[in-house]
C-alpha cells in the first residue's frame, strides 16, 4: 500500500507541484490549504509524513506541527518543513515544535522525493 502524504500549504501552485512529484514517485498525497485545514485532515485519518509550510492564514507551520505532536498518533509521525523561511533562528523554532527536516522553497522535486524517501521509505 502507498505511503500518504499530507501536504500543507497555502499556496495551490506549489501544492499542486509538491502533489505531483510525490504522486509520480508513488505516494498518496492529501491536500491542506492552511494549518487549520491540515490538523482538520490530520485529525480524521493518521499519514506517514506531513509536509507544512511556515507561513500560511489562520494557523502557521509552527502551530500546527505543535498540535500534531499533541495528538497521540502524530507522536511518531515525520514532520518536514517545506518554507522559504531558512534562518537558523526559525530552524531552531521548528525542531522545538517538533520538525523532524527542513526543505528551502523553492524545492527541487527530484531532492524532495530523495528527502521522503530516505525519512519514510
């Protein structure tokens, strides 16, 4: 069975880019268009790994790996943030909330399958 993947950002151009590669390497990809819609998602069916933008409306990157990490079955589950925040300052805010890697925008779809592949096969 595929591995899926939910993938949060605002912006639908690059979901939609993030959608394709993961789906042409294999994955199954579930679409979030904010932190609010991601922990929505996140709540009604457990992913292999969860891929969140910093900066998006009605809940960050941040704040909703926070309330992933909060729920017993998030726990466990990859969190890779896939930003164009790259300050180390925010890096050490990310892995403090609980992200396991941090991906730069804009991506190289090619290293975003290697990244994925290497933290969940």
């Amino acid at each position: 069975m595929a591995k899926t993947i939910l993938a949060v950002d605002d912006s639908s151009s690059l979901r939609q880019m993030v959608a394709f590669s993961l789906k042409a390497a294999g994955y199954q990809v579930i679409e979030a268009v904010d932190g609010q819609d991601g922990l929505e998602k996140a709540r009604n069916q457990t992913v292999d790994l969860v891929l969140t933008d910093q900066n998006m409306p009605r809940m960050d990157g941040l704040s909703l790996i926070r309330q992933l990490r909060g729920m017993a079955n998030y726990q466990k589950v990859p969190i890779l943030m896939l930003t164009t925040e790259s300050g180390d300052e925010m890096k050490a805010q990310g892995r403090s909330a609980g992200a396991n890697g941090w991906l730069v925008k804009p991506f190289d779809p090619q290293r975003l399958i290697e990244v994925v592949k290497k933290v969940i096969g």
